[in-house]
C-alpha cells in the first residue's frame, strides 16, 4: 500500500475550485501519531431481537449529560439539572439511567450517580449491558453540544453502543421529545416512499454516487412495496430535491454531495451554512426555502456530506496533508469554527414537524476511504446495508449502524498491527498506519442526531 499523491476532501468552499491538498512531506508517520481507541471489548453478541429491544432491562435506554459541580449527587442521579422535555423522557422510560461525562474521566468512563449520594464510573467497552448499577446501557442518548460532550466520546461509545445526540433549544426540543414518545403519532411521512438524491459534477461526488448512493437505491428499487424517487447528475437541483420532498413526503431519505465549507476566512458566513448540501448546479441548499416547502414529519435522512452533521474542535488531520494546499485550508477552517451541530439537522429535529433522526458526517471526509486502494472493493456495505434492507426490517437506527461501526474496531485493530511494524521497521508500515488512521477516523465521524431507538414505520406486509 502507498500513499497517493494528493488527497480529495468531499467539500466545496463556494469557488468551483476542486478541494484537493498534496500529501505533505512525512505525511506517512502522520497515521503513526496520536491515540488509538483501544478499551473496546469485542463479547458474543445477544439475539438480535434481543438487541433491538431497549427497554429491556439487560440491554437498556440511558441519557449522557455533562458532569456539573454545582449540583447534588442525588439531583445528578434523576438528572433533575436537564431541560424539562429530557427529564420528562427519562421518567417515560422508566426513570432511565443518567449518565455524566467527565473531562478527567478521559473518554474511558461514564459516571453514574445514586440516590445515596455514591457514585461508580462504568468502562466504557468492557462494561455488560443494562441499566442496573455496574452496567451501561446499549442504547444511549447524549444531550448537549460537542463543546460540552464531545464528539470524541460519542465516537469511542459507538464502537459498541448505539448512540445518538439531541443539541436542540427550546421550543425545538419540547417537540422532538414529544414527537418521539407519541411515535411520531401525528407524521405524515409516507413509509412506501423513499428518497435517493446524488450529485457527480466530480470525481469524488461521482465516487460517493457509485459506492453509496446507487447501491441503495439499486436496492431499493428491488422491494415491490417500496416506490423510491432517484434525482441525479445534472437532474440534482436544490429545486429537484424540494419538489421531491414535497411530492412524495418520503420516510427515507439519501442524499449524496459536497457539503459546504465556505467562504474561508469568514467564520460567521461558514458557520451558519456548514455541511448544507450542494447540489449539481454549484448552488447550496437553504433551510429556510426547504422548512416552507416540507416539513419532515418523521423522516430519517442521511445526508453523505463533508461536516453534514456539524464540525469538531480542531482537525484530526493536522500533518496529513501539505501546508497551504486547499484541501489544508479547509480543515483547518472547519476546526477553527469550534464543535458544534450543523444547522440543517438542528432546523429539521426541532422543527414544527420534526425529522426522526439525522445521520451525517463531523468533520471533512475523503476519497481514499471509500474504496481499498489495493483491491478496488468498496468500503461502504455496513453503511449501505444499514439504510437498505436492515432499517427496512424494523430495527432501531443505532441497531441498523451496528455493522458500519464495528468496521471502525477493525480498522484500529489494522492500525494497531501496522503501528507494530513501523516499531519493527518494516518496509511500508508507515504508509499502511496512514491509511488506516485515516479510514478509521473518516469511518467513525459517522453520527446519529435524534434518538438512537427510532424506527421507521412498518411496510404493509409487515402489519402496518
């Protein structure tokens, strides 16, 4: 394995130029450098219609919130300090575990507090699932922004947990919350339809259309009870999106392009349209135009876009790629913008009607990691799977992702084993570490927004 020439991020910065960065110099040690997830236990799986089940008592719900000082253990314990809508949710499902994130907990461990005043800090990836003391629930909701919970630990849990995140103000999250215990009682999505919107102006965008989004929508057009609206090439307009939306109020949707990073150099500009779809025309999707055209009333959307699910505190990518290229700019200047939720999902789970869960990416994501470059076999069959049968056959979202994550522990074993032969000074090591440092961390800025237990309706064959 060796590394290419030059890197192609899949965002667009507003000035048709493509966002390319040449690998810098040493860019081969970059993959040798940093942390490795590592406290990740991998035990014989349950039944999966046991794992599907989240109230149950040996697999479980919880919610992650920040540690805060200035309140009681006890209070800490029913997490009276979270916003009313949360602490209505947590008493709904059964007075559910509250779990603390804590900086010097280094990512390794939740606390939990008791009623007694006591507290216990469960590992993470070697704890049994549950919510009796000692355990940690499968399914896990973390409430808060990035810069209070970051992105880091939702990355480390999803190696084996199945976790989502709400960072929604009010009113916003008083109708996610009531939207999700209703079950969406009220949505209008249509479960028969689904949605499947692919931009390729480029290579990269073409790269993405192949390896994800025909690969899913080929699938669903295989399913007699499934009616799937597919937008692409030159026919991806944000004006093709909307009157889709609209038309078919699907219950699934895909879409697959650049996601914006632009204007560089004017943070307030790139903030406030980070990771919003671009579509094949150059022109950017506005939320405003898309809540008065549809309202997602239930609706799960995966969004195959640089930073479509928000932007981290600084780059992972530091060193990799050559100072001063484009594609360096760009990370640099999504990192700057802090952590933070992009604002398409934050507009969609907060609104009148809310979506059900966004799936999308934190930070830029890479050509070189959709496709093994020594082999050509596409990387993306646990993510594409995952939208197309297995959400299909009622499993919860976080459920559904389970096999795209657990390629994210492979890939760390991979890079663990390189690291050895760069100790041992083989030939290559340090390349292949690079490659699988990379993969791993473009695989693992994969996110769930919304809770992880959702479901989409079932198909009339299934009893709906």
């Amino acid at each position: 394995m060796t590394l290419p020439g030059t890197l192609t991020l899949n965002a667009y910065t507003g000035d048709n130029v493509p966002v390319t960065g040449a690998v810098a110099e040493g860019a081969n040690r970059w993959g040798s450098k940093g942390n490795v997830l590592r406290k990740q236990q991998t035990l014989a799986p349950a039944d999966e219609a046991v794992l599907g089940d989240w109230a149950h008592q040996d697999i479980g719900w919880g919610v992650v919130l920040a540690d805060r000082d200035d309140v009681p253990p006890a209070e800490k314990a029913k997490g009276l300090d979270a916003p009313a809508p949360i602490q209505e949710l947590i008493a709904a499902r059964g007075n559910a575990p509250v779990l603390r994130y804590r900086a010097d907990l280094d990512d390794e461990k939740l606390a939990r507090y008791f009623d007694d005043g006591s507290r216990q800090d469960p590992e993470i990836g070697l704890s049994d699932f549950g919510v009796a003391k000692g355990r940690l629930p499968l399914y896990l909701l973390i409430v808060g922004s990035p810069s209070e919970v970051p992105w880091r630990l939702q990355f480390a849990l999803n190696r084996r947990h199945h976790v989502g995140r709400l960072d929604l103000q009010e009113p916003g999250l008083t109708r996610y919350v009531e939207a999700l215990l209703s079950g969406w009682k009220d949505q209008d999505s249509d479960v028969g339809n689904a949605l499947v919107w692919s931009v390729g102006f480029d290579a990269i965008t073409e790269t993405m259309k192949a390896t994800v989004a025909d690969v899913i929508a080929d699938a669903m057009d295989t399913d007699n009870e499934l009616t799937v609206a597919r937008i692409q090439g030159d026919a991806a307009t944000c004006k093709r999106l909307l009157d889709a939306l609209a038309a078919q109020r699907p219950s699934v949707i895909v879409t697959s392009s650049h996601g914006k990073t632009g204007p560089i150099g004017k943070a307030d500009e790139m903030r406030s349209s980070l990771g919003l779809p671009v579509d094949n025309d150059r022109d950017t999707l506005s939320i405003e135009t898309l809540i008065d055209a549809w309202q997602s009333s239930g609706a799960v959307w995966y969004a195959q876009a640089c930073c479509s699910a928000g932007s981290n505190d600084g780059t992972s990518y530091k060193g990799l790629l050559e100072a001063g290229s484009m594609g360096d700019k760009v990370t640099r200047a999504v990192g700057e913008l802090g952590a933070a939720v992009a604002p398409l999902p934050t507009a969609l789970l907060g609104a009148e009607r809310p979506l059900r869960a966004f799936v999308g990416h934190v930070e830029p994501t890479f050509d070189w990691t959709l496709v093994q470059q020594d082999t050509g076999q596409w990387l993306t069959a646990g993510l594409t799977e995952a939208l197309y049968p297995t959400l299909y056959r009622r499993k919860p979202l976080g459920l559904a992702l389970d096999e795209h994550y657990r390629g994210v522990g492979e890939l760390y074993a991979k890079l663990n084993n390189a690291l050895d032969e760069v100790a041992m000074m083989k030939d290559g090591a340090r390349d292949r570490a690079t490659y699988y440092r990379l993969t791993a961390t473009d695989r693992q800025s994969l996110v769930i927004l919304g809770d992880p237990t959702v479901m989409v309706p079932p198909l009339l064959s299934q009893g709906g």
